[in-house]
C-alpha cells in the first residue's frame, strides 16, 4: 500500500493516476471529504488529515510500504509559510514513516533546492530534503525543473497575463533559464521508482528536453495563444517595487517577491536527465499546452487580479 500526501493537489493528482495505472493500492492524505472528491474516480482509500496533525499521520501510516511526499506549497499565505509547511511538515511526515516502519519514502523537492535562506523557498525545500535524509528510511528524492500541465499554476498564470495587456512586462534581461516537464510524465516517473530498490538513496533531478529563457517561454506562450504581443524587459529593482505593490493589494498576485528572486537563477538539469534515468524522451512545452487556448478574457482577466479561475485550478 502506498500513501500519497497532496494526492489532490496538482502534481498529486497525476501521480495517483500513473500509480492506479499501474495497479498500486493508494492511500490518499487529503483534509477534507470535498477535496476527496479529485481522486474519487481512481478508486483509491481515504485518510482524512493534515501533515501536521501526529495522530492523523499515525493512522494514515497503518499498513503502509511506500510514502510519495508531495506537500509543499510555492507562495506563503497567511499562516502557511514556507518554513512551517515545506520544513516542519515534511520533517513530521518522514518521522512518522519511520515510526510506522515504512520502507521507502519518495519526496518532491525541486532543482535549485539549496542552503541558502536567501531564497526561502528554496531554503525550505532543501531542509526537507535533510529531513527525509537523515530519517532512517529509504528514500528518493524527485528535483523537477517547473512542471506544466492542465491546471498549472505557471503557464497559466503566464497566459493570463499575456492574452490581456498588449505589453508583457519581463523581470531582467528574460535570459534565465528553465526547463519545463511535463506533470504527467513526473507521475509517470515517481509510480516507476516507488517499489525500485536501485532508486533507494538518490536524488534524481529531472527536467524537459528544453533549456528555455524565461523570454523564449512568453513566446510560445504567445504563439500558442495567437497573439501579437511587445515584451518589455524591466530591471529588477523596478520589478520589485510593482511586485511589493501587487502582494500589499492583490490577494494571490501573479508573481511575489519570493518568486521574483529566484528568477535570478537558472533552474535546469542535464538535458538528457529523463532520458538517462528512465530511458524516455519527455515531451517539449511547444505544441503541448493547448489547454491555454481555453482561456477566456474574462478568466484571464482575473488571473492577473489574483483570482484563479476554479476551472482552471480549483486546489
């Protein structure tokens, strides 16, 4: 049996898919019985708690082989920060698999996860990379470049932007790189090492078959959308005054301070990465995010305005 926490959530969801695909029993952690209703048609068991409730992890525990981590969160809100949800949570859930005498713990960090709290986010991802280390038990840790998909929140949020002003502002010089993988095939992926012992101990970053600037995303984002559109390229200090301006008065602004910081870093990998470790070519972010062709002006409207249309991401 296998349990999956933030099976509901984006990425979650995709893995229970690929983990159902592949005839595994699944178990999903998930708060509430609304939020169960995502993973209803996989057919899967439910225990209903929180990653930071003991007795809640102790029970969701019983009977279990394999724990997929998938918990985190990529902007702070309210009380959930980044410490208490990517730290503290990950360290609860990893000391509650050793106690129930799980045998091997899969956990979804990200590339660029680094000591350094000059990126919280990444910081926090790095801690809960040392508590799965040091937990006892037999682990993998997943590093992915950004992840697309129906339902993302980065290309969507992008998109949004796009198909509403004629102008796309640019943090910097658009050159930093990323490399976009698709969400399906990270499921893909983590159903294949859950139950491989030559996968115990290691961490396995992962990425697209692209090295994309952040400009040459806008672009095909533009071009799958069919639209004609300026960017203009804004230095960072400038980018940082609209940002903080954007957090004081926008609930879920598109970009924060956080995230605005790491645009300073490259976040790839080998660009055979997938290729190497899983022997397949994953598929490139040009020609596969039509879903954003789906946008209304009205929804793309409100994404810029902090509110993400729930048919597009309700989590």
């Amino acid at each position: 049996m296998i349990l999956v926490t933030g099976a509901t959530g984006f990425v979650g969801r995709n893995v229970v898919k690929a983990l159902r695909t592949r005839g595994k029993e699944v178990r999903c952690l998930v708060r509430t019985s609304a939020r169960a209703r995502a993973v209803a048609d996989y057919h899967v068991e439910i225990a209903y708690g929180d990653v930071l409730d003991p007795s809640a992890l102790k029970e969701a525990m019983q009977g279990i082989d394999t724990v997929v981590h998938l918990v985190a969160i990529i902007r702070e809100k309210r009380n959930q920060t980044f410490d208490l949800i990517n730290r503290r949570g990950t360290e609860m859930v990893a000391q509650a698999a050793r106690e129930a005498g799980v045998k091997h713990f899969v956990h979804m960090s990200a590339i660029g996860a680094q000591d350094n709290p000059a990126y919280p986010y990444l910081h926090s991802k790095w801690q809960g990379e040392q508590a799965v280390k040091n937990s006892g038990v037999s682990y993998t840790i997943f590093r992915p470049s950004i992840q697309f998909g129906e339902g993302d929140e980065f290309i969507n949020t992008l998109a949004g932007v796009i198909k509403v002003f004629p102008v796309i502002p640019v943090a910097g010089s658009g050159k930093v790189r990323l490399q976009p993988i698709s969400v399906e095939e990270v499921g893909a992926m983590v159903s294949l090492v859950v139950d491989n012992p030559r996968f115990g101990g290691r961490t396995v970053e992962i990425g697209g078959p692209d090295h994309l600037t952040y400009d040459e995303i806008v672009e095909i984002i533009r071009r799958t959308l069919k639209v004609k559109r300026l960017k203009v390229h804004l230095p960072l200090p400038i980018m940082k005054s609209l940002v903080r301006i954007m957090e004081a008065v926008i609930p879920n602004p598109p970009a924060t301070s956080s995230q605005l910081e790491m645009l300073a870093l490259d976040n790839v990998t080998d660009i055979d990465s997938v290729q190497k470790v899983f022997g397949m070519k994953p598929r490139p972010l040009e020609r596969n995010i039509g879903y954003v062709r789906s946008l209304s002006q009205l929804e793309a409207l409100q994404i810029t305005l902090g509110f993400m249309p729930k048919r597009i991401r309700d989590h």
